[in-house]
C-alpha cells in the first residue's frame, strides 16, 4: 500500500512540473494539439500509479518525451507561420457586415444555432448587435459589436461614435504576414514606408504591427511600450 502512495505522489509531482514549463493556459485556451497532449499525459500518469510491477521510471519517461514534442512543436509554431497554421489553425470569420458567412461555417463543421450560442455566451442576443465575429483557434468566438451597441467607455462620451473596424496583423513576432498584408493590398514598398514613419529599422524588432482601413497603426518593438499613428486612410481594406 505504502509502495502505491509514494508512486502516486511521484508521479503526481512529475505531471504537475510538466505542467509548470507547458504554460499556464486554461483548459479552454488550449490549441487543438495541446488539449490532445493533455489529454494523453493524463492517460499514461494512470498507468505507472496502478501497475505496482512497472518501474517507475518507465512512466516518467513518456511524459518527459512528450513535454519535449510540445517544446519542439511550440518552437516550430512561432519560427513558421504556415506550420502554425497547419498545426493550430487560423481564426476564420463567421460574421461580416453581411451577416453569416455560410462558407465560414461549412468549412468549420458548425451550425448556425452554434453560433447564436456563442454570441449569446460573449453577452449578445441579437445579431444587429455583431458587425464582426470571429471563431478563434481555440474554439472560443471573440465579438466586435457595432458602434451603436458597443459597452459605453469615457472616450465615447468625448468623441463621436464611429463605425468599428477590424485591424489587420501585418506584422508579427519580428515577421511580416503576407497573406495579411494582401488583405490590407499594401505592397513591400508601402510596407517600408510605413516602417519609416513609424520610426522602425528592421522588421525583426517589430513586436506587432496592425492596421485598419481608417489609417490606424498600432504597433510595438520588443520590450517598449506601444505606439499609435494615424496614416492616410487606406480604403481599400476588405472587410
């Protein structure tokens, strides 16, 4: 008896350190293959807690190779965009200024009563309320209201309400999202014009960057804090 309660508490201590370097992400915020990484560490941490006449280490050893595919696949994911999107996938969206994207949709493997669920979830009842909504890798859905329905803030009260926009990632981690940046129809040379005036050298010490169809810049270098600029209004953003 005591030989299992010491087992169970090793093996108990090696999950929850494993744990420890995967991150500290809830259950929900997961990426399809980390939830399945979970989902099998759990499985084989039953295994050597049970089976008195396997070693110990036995049971260690799969766990430990498995943290190590997460590092290997985490290190992938953030060098390679196509392999982050191959691997997690990439959020699509669901809900335009036209309403459902039926397309969208089929291609999730998701109803419509699927997505009034997860707008009721997100605080909205009714879809005049959505201009955008979008279904995240992690299979939450994140919300932008329409102007007229949007949570009432201090600078709302100071400025007139203008219509909302999506800002598009063009830069991100140090690289440029090209698909992204066909979305926006800006161009390399565009691009550099735009790292001009922001003040920016090398792509590479661009933390993140986006855009809307207003002119609006966000941006960030690694370890400073944020910037805003306000450019020529593109126009040309598809929404």
């Amino acid at each position: 008896m005591l030989t299992i309660v010491v087992r169970a508490v090793i093996i108990y201590l090696v999950v929850l350190f494993l744990y420890r370097l995967m991150g500290k992400r809830q259950l929900g915020e997961m990426q399809p293959f980390e939830l399945v990484l979970t989902l099998i560490i759990a499985d084989l941490a039953t295994i050597p807690m049970a089976e008195v006449s396997m070693p110990v280490l036995h049971g260690i050893i799969p766990l430990l190779t498995l943290v190590v595919l997460h590092y290997l696949l985490t290190m992938l994911s953030k060098i390679s965009t196509n392999f982050s999107c191959f691997l997690s996938g990439k959020p699509v969206i669901v809900i335009n200024p036209n309403g459902i994207d039926y397309k969208a949709l089929k291609n999730l493997d998701i109803t419509v009563d699927d997505v009034f669920e997860a707008l009721r979830g997100c605080g909205y009842f009714k879809m005049e309320q959505v201009q955008y909504a979008i279904m995240e890798t992690n299979g939450k859905m994140s919300v932008l209201p329409k102007s007229d329905f949007a949570p009432l803030t201090t600078g709302d009260m100071k400025i007139k309400t203008e219509k909302s926009v999506i800002p598009i990632s063009i830069i991100t981690e140090g690289k440029v999202n090209k698909e992204n940046l066909k979305v926006a129809q800006l161009d390399e040379l565009k691009l550099q014009e735009l790292l001009k005036k922001s003040g920016i050298q090398k792509v590479k010490d661009v933390l993140v960057m986006t855009i809307d169809k207003n002119g609006s810049v966000f941006f960030q270098k690694f370890g400073q804090k944020y910037q805003t600029l306000q450019v020529e209004p593109l126009g040309q953003v598809k929404e």
